[in-house]
C-alpha cells in the first residue's frame, strides 16, 4: 500500500487549496444535493433532476480536481503513481492529500466549489436529447446517504433535487434493457462493524435508490464517451463483447440449472430475468462472469479504436464522474470540456492518454487485491474457532472433485471439496481450515 504522502506533496496541495480560482459562470442558485454511502468526505458529485416538458434534465456537478492541481506538480505526479482511492473498511488510502479531497475540492454541503457541471436532458423514456458541459462554480444544499434517500422516497418526501430519482431511474434502467446490457448484480460480501464493535460479514445486495443513482452516472459516462468519439481523441473503459465459446457455456449451465433461455434472446436480457434469491439462478449468475472479460481502457488520438463498446453497459462509456478517487476521470473531463466548447484539448492531456492505461490497471488489480485480502481475513477471523463445525451452504460453481460454497451464516464464499457437487443446490458442509495468517478457509461436504 502507498503511505503517507511526502511533505512537499503535502505542501502543494495546501497551496493548490489556498489559491484555487473559482470559476466565472455561478450555478450555485441550483439546489444540489450528494449522495453517497454515510460518513463519505471525498464527495465527487453532485445532482439535481426536475421535470422538463415531458421529459427530464439532469444537472450533474462533479468535482473540478483539475482546477487544484498543476499538470506536472507533486500532486499531479504522486495521483500517477497511486491511480486510485484503495477502501478499507477501517481506513482509507487516498488518491489525493484528504486537504483536497476531503476538503477543498470535495464537495462537502454548504460550500461554494469549482465543478465540471454537465447538463442532460431526457425524453419522457430516457433517451438523451442533449448534452452540454461546461465549468461553473456550484454549492450542495445537503449530504445525503443512500439508507435515508431510499427511506425518503419510498415515503414520498424525497428532496426537490431527488424528487423524480425514481422515474428518471427507471427509465434509464429500460434504456439498459433495450442496449442489451449485461448486468450481474451479485449480491457482494461486505464486512461492516457491528454494534458492539466487531467486525462481521453480510451479503449485500444494491438499494434500488443506489441503482438509480448509479444509472445517472453511467448516462454521464456515455455522454462523454460520445463526445470523446466525436471529437476524435478520449479514453474509453472498454469490455469486448462475450465471445461465442462463452456465451455457448453460459446456456449450457442454463439448461443444466433448469433456467429458461429462449432462442433469440440475449445474454443480458436473460440475467435481467432471473431472481437473486433463488440458489440456482445465483449460480448462473457466477457463469456469467466469463461474459465480461478483457476491460482495460482504451486511448486514442485520431482515428477511433476498432472496439468501442463496453458491453457492460451496451455502449461506449468513459469514466469522468470520479475524479477525486480515480485518476482517469480528471483527464477524461478535460477532454470532454475541450471539445464541446470546440477548443483544442490542452497538451497535458494528450500525452498523458497513452499512459493512463497501464497505470489504471495496475491499480484496479491492487485494488481488487484489497477487497479480497480484506474479506479473506474476515472470514479466517469469524471462523477461527470453529474447525469441525457443519454449516448449511450453497453450491455455486463446482468442478469434478471441489466447488466454491457460499454458507447462509456468518456470508462467507469458500472452496469447498467433494465430488460432483450439486450446483445451485443447498448441502451441509463441514469446516477444515480457518488461518488467519495465511488468510485461507477451506469446507468439505459433510
């Protein structure tokens, strides 16, 4: 893990948040709101929806980093070296001195900021109609988290900003449907304190206000990937469509697990179906991973790369709406603003493209490396004196002679061996490791 950051990044990031400029345009009469998990300090957008005709505009304020750093500088050169904010669920490693983003640049309520704030509207089904971004100074009226949102809504006093999140949502969430997008939503295992201050496992599946938040990003994410193609230069996040091999295992576990497949119909639109609850359909859904292999970001300068889409989303997309926690996204926001204001994208940007790629798979991995070390460690822990207990488990993917097991209590995912595990069925299994220091567990079928 990096460490703490060096004095003279330390430094120059207190001057860059000392002397930062605000922009000229003043949109800070738009009462926006964040949403994000509670206690979040780094706050890289900020939103705000409202009827327009039979339609929707979406105003979309996000943290203007490059405002506060020098292309070249400590800063700037340190955010290279780590490419993205790592999560624990103690303690964070952040991509930027907490001065900034938890500060200055974050966009923390009550206080006027520098943002890149984009404009969309939408016909009454969700298709986009137009896009404008531009730089304008903003201010948050409130922080919200997604438990109080979703409490809101569902009782129908959501805020004014959030006030059509539901339909909005919704609608996007259709548009996904109709791009054939392939959407896992796995329930994920999530290590959280308890109240009396231990830590434990849970599975946890997405708040529908967390899903409709998210649509609103990934729409901005679009758009400026649209942007990025039509102006000829951008950096793509790219996942190559599901080979045929793939997709011909896929229906072979649907059939072998009793899901329906019909001709004709699509990956996505089959993983759209199925229920989250059900043992076998979860099954199904860990096959599925095959069908979203090969992400990497893809950069150009001139020609559009032959692979566009992100077959994820069923589109082209760019990452723009996290630049506190991402590195990309500060690159990919000048770009976009470069392009529709019809001005050329600064020099800076262009030579960092072609290395951006590296950099943010490296971390990616590193990043996911600490989800799984972290949620390893847990289970070793949560189990350490249990070894020889027998637990009530599902199968969710198994070879000739072991499978990985998921128990209904504490969530623990595991390696479990036996032969010819039932997939999609619910066994007994017995436990035969738990290190802690190697972080490992291991079942066996009892």
């Amino acid at each position: 893990m990096p460490g703490d950051f060096a004095s003279a990044v330390v430094r120059e990031a207190e001057r860059c948040a000392a002397t930062a400029d605000l922009p000229d345009e003043d949109a800070s009469d738009i009462p926006f709101v964040t949403v994000d998990p509670a206690g979040s300090r780094d706050l890289d957008q900020a939103v705000h929806l409202a009827r327009d005709g039979d339609g929707y505009v979406v105003h979309y304020a996000i943290a203007d980093v490059a405002s506060f750093i020098a292309p070249g500088g400590a800063v700037d050169a340190e955010a290279r070296v780590r490419g993205e904010t790592l999560y624990f669920p103690d303690v964070r490693v952040p991509l930027h001195p907490a001065v900034l983003s938890e500060g200055a640049a974050s966009l923390l309520p009550g206080q006027v900021r520098p943002a890149v704030l984009w404009r969309i509207c939408l016909a009454a089904d969700g298709a986009v109609t137009d896009v404008g971004v531009r730089r304008a100074r903003v201010r948050s009226t409130a922080q919200l988290d997604y438990r109080g949102v979703q409490r809101d809504v569902d009782a129908g006093r959501a805020p004014d900003a959030l006030s059509v999140l539901r339909e909005v949502g919704e609608a996007r969430l259709a548009q996904a449907r109709a791009r054939h997008a392939v959407n896992l939503d796995l329930p994920e295992q999530e290590v959280s304190r308890a109240d009396d201050g231990s830590w434990t496992l849970a599975l946890r599946t997405d708040r529908p206000v967390e899903r409709y938040n998210a649509e609103i990003s990934l729409l901005t994410g679009m758009c400026a990937a649209s942007i990025m193609l039509d102006g000829g230069v951008g950096l793509l996040r790219t996942v190559p469509p599901p080979d045929r091999g793939a997709v011909r295992s896929l229906r072979g576990a649907a059939q072998a697990l009793g899901i329906a497949w019909p001709d004709g119909m699509a990956p996505g639109d089959v993983l759209a179906s199925l229920d989250r609850a059900d043992p076998k359909h979860v099954a199904f859904l860990e096959h599925a991973g095959a069908l979203l292999r090969g992400s990497g970001y893809t950069p150009f300068d001139g020609a559009p790369p032959q692979q566009t889409l992100h077959s994820g989303i069923g589109a082209p997309y760019a990452h723009v709406t996290a630049p506190l926690r991402r590195l990309a996204d500060r690159f990919g926001s000048e770009v976009c603003l470069a392009l529709h204001a019809g001005q050329p994208v600064p020099d800076w940007v262009r030579q960092a493209l072609p290395d951006l790629p590296a950099t943010m798979e490296r971390t990616d991995r590193l990043g996911h490396q600490v989800d799984r070390a972290v949620v390893d460690a847990t289970e070793a822990w949560l189990l350490r004196d249990r070894v020889g207990e027998t637990f009530a488990a599902v199968v969710i993917d198994a070879d000739t002679h072991a499978g990985t097991v998921v128990l209904d209590h504490p969530a623990v995912r595991a390696r479990c061996h036996g032969d010819a595990l039932p997939v999609g069925e619910r066994i007994t299994v017995r436990l035969d490791t738990a290190d802690v220091d190697k972080r490992q567990v291991a079942f066996s079928r009892a």
